[in-house]
C-alpha cells in the first residue's frame, strides 16, 4: 500500500494550475539567467527527487519527452513509479537519448558532452538538464553574462558537478548546440541557458 501511495502522492493540488505556475517560473528563470524563481508550490515526490525537481518534472515531461535519472534517482524503484504515473515519460539508460536529465546529486553527474547536443540544423534537440542544489549562496562564485543579463550577475549554487566552470564553457563553445541546465533548488529555480557566459571570480 505503501508503494502505491510513493507513486501517485505529493504531487500538484491542482495538477493545470500548478503546473502552468511553474511553467512561468521556468520560463522567467531561463529568460533571466541567475535570477531564483521561487516556485509556488511544494511538491513531496519520493526521495531523493527534490519538490522543485519533481515540479519541473511534472510540469515539462510527457510520454513524448524521454528522462534519463542518476544512479540515485534510477535505484529508487519509487521515483521512477512516481514519474510514469504523473507524466508517462519513459526513462531511458542512454545519455544521448534523453529529452530530460534528473540529477540528485551533482558530484556524481556525467560529462555534459554525453546527453544530447542537437544539432546545426535543429539545435532544439538537446538535453535539458535538472540538478538539484542545496541552495544558490554557497557556492563557489560564477558571474554570468550574456543575453536576458544587464552587465553581469552572480550566483553561488552547491553543489555543483565536478570541474562544471570548465565544462559549461565547453558546452557554450558549442552553440547553438549544447545543453540548457535548471538548477533546482529546495524551493526556486535558476535558469542557465546554454547561451550564458561563466565566469569564476575566485578561481574555484
């Protein structure tokens, strides 16, 4: 009984209400790089999906949208349970074949070259990824720059995957290819499109 309630509980109150709230703090997060959207409302999916992770995956995937999970997301038989009742997207083992990326915990997380890059002609085709954060102040430093950024702004998301200034400057060097990641936080989203520029400041 237990198992059936992981699966089909914590989810959105009013699923079209909830969801097209979330979709606006979406949009205005990856409008505007660095700014934390705080999401309206707390979802309780089965751990260690994150209430923002599960509310982003509520709110974007479908049967049509194909998520691969971290080894922590895909030894949850309760997560997985959980996003094929609310969403019906399949989960994959493929990086590359992933419309969504899941990420719980970020030190682990794979090289952002190994999910799906688009391509010149359709770079819409990429992975967007998901990872979760403790919070956007505790960082190491990044200043971002590029479009939907005055000047510049700075944030300090942790945790972050291992060497992630370095590899998202990889990722930019590829555009228009390249991933768009959302951090999500215990409560917010952070939008970095692929088109952000990073900087560290200290170096980290």
């Amino acid at each position: 009984m237990t198992g059936d309630l992981d699966s089909v509980g914590g989810a959105f109150s009013e699923p079209v209400f909830g969801a097209q709230s979330t979709f606006r703090r979406i949009m205005d997060a990856m409008a505007r790089p660095g700014t934390v959207q705080a999401l309206r409302e707390l979802l309780a999916p089965p751990g260690p999906l994150s209430s923002s992770a599960g509310a982003i995956a509520l709110t974007l995937c479908d049967h049509d949208t194909p998520v691969w999970l971290d080894t922590a997301l895909t030894v949850s038989e309760a997560v997985g349970s959980w996003l094929a009742f609310h969403t019906g997207a399949p989960i994959v083992r493929t990086p590359s074949e992933a419309h969504f990326v899941f990420c719980s915990n970020p030190a682990e997380l794979i090289a952002l070259e190994n999910f799906a890059q688009g391509s010149q002609e359709y770079p819409d085709r990429s992975a967007t990824i998901i990872i979760q954060v403790a919070g956007f102040e505790t960082g190491d430093a990044l200043q971002l720059a590029g479009p939907g950024i005055l000047d510049q702004v700075e944030i300090a998301p942790a945790p972050l995957p291992r060497h992630f200034a370095e590899q998202w400057k990889q990722n930019r060097a590829r555009f228009p290819r390249g991933v768009d990641v959302i951090f999500a936080g215990p409560d917010a989203v952070c939008g970095l499109p692929r088109s952000t520029r990073i900087n560290q400041p200290n170096g980290g």
